[in-house]
C-alpha cells in the first residue's frame, strides 16, 4: 500500500462497514462514516507508520480492489508475539471473486515467514458472512468475546484464530 492508495482504501473500508455492518450497528452511525475524514484519518497514520503494521492492497487492473491490514496481536496496550489481522475489506461490488482469500492468504503467509505461530482476528458476532469466510480458511472461535459501544449500542465481537505453520 502506498500513500496514495488511502483514499481508496478508506472508501472501500467505509462502503464495507456500510453493507456489512447493517442492522448490527446503528444505522445512523453508518450513515454518518465519511470517506474523507477516514482517508484523512489513514494517511496521517500512514505518514506516522512504524512499520509495526502491514498495509496490503490489492488491485485489478491498476485499480485498488481490496486492502487487509496485520502486525502483531494486541493484548490490551502490550503487543505479543503472535499476529492479529486488523483489518480485511474488498470492494462491494466485487466480494466473491477471490481478493479476500488473496488477501487473508497473504497476510497469514507474511505473519508465518516473521515467525509467528498463531493468528488472531476479531469479528462482529452477527457477521455471519465474516465468520463463514474465516471458518473456510482455517480460522476457529476460541471463546474470547468482547462487547465494543457503537452510539450507545453494544456490538458484541468474538476471536477468532488459527495456528500458523512454523
């Protein structure tokens, strides 16, 4: 992912929350996310970037189709040895063709070559869509949930992990 790639990426992440995210958030939260001020958001983080997390894109005839983001896995503040898949969002208008198995593919492929031994993501527990995707690539709950507050709604996440090959 390049700098210039933000303002795509933050317009796929946004139209993603909006389809995948219906009526297990807030409706007037999802209508109130904002491409621009997420692009802003991503490339002030970019600037800032450490290294620490990996930016994949994915494109299609030059155009930017999908972006997954990983790094380590946050346990609170503290980052551990394993890694966590933060991020994962391909266009709407292009989900089935494959650019989410790339890219989950890839980010489990580049975490194994930096010698971590597990993967951990988090995932709306009414996403089932998101949970089925996992499942088929090898990913399981192990039990963890954790609630996060969307404009006073609860919005309940479980983990999800799978072992990486040493």
């Amino acid at each position: 992912m390049t700098l210039a790639d933000c303002d795509r990426v933050s317009e796929i992440r946004v139209h993603g929350w909006q389809r995948a995210y219906r009526g297990l958030m807030p409706q007037s939260y999802l209508d109130a996310l904002s491409v621009s001020e997420d692009a802003e958001r991503r490339r002030g983080w970019f600037a800032r970037g450490d290294g620490s997390v990996v930016n994949l894109v994915a494109e299609s005839d030059g155009e930017v189709v999908g972006w997954a983001a990983h790094g380590a896995y946050r346990d609170g503040e503290v980052r551990t040895a394993d890694a966590e898949l933060y991020a994962i969002y391909v266009d709407p208008a292009r989900l089935g063709g494959g650019i989410g198995q790339a890219l989950l593919a890839e980010s489990v492929r580049q975490s194994t070559a930096a010698g971590r031994r597990r993967m951990y993501l988090w995932v709306v527990e009414g996403n089932t869509a998101a949970r089925r995707f996992y499942e088929r690539a090898g990913f399981h709950a192990d039990g963890a949930e954790e609630p996060f507050e969307v404009d006073g709604t609860k919005v309940p996440e479980v983990r999800y992990t799978r072992r990486l090959a040493p």
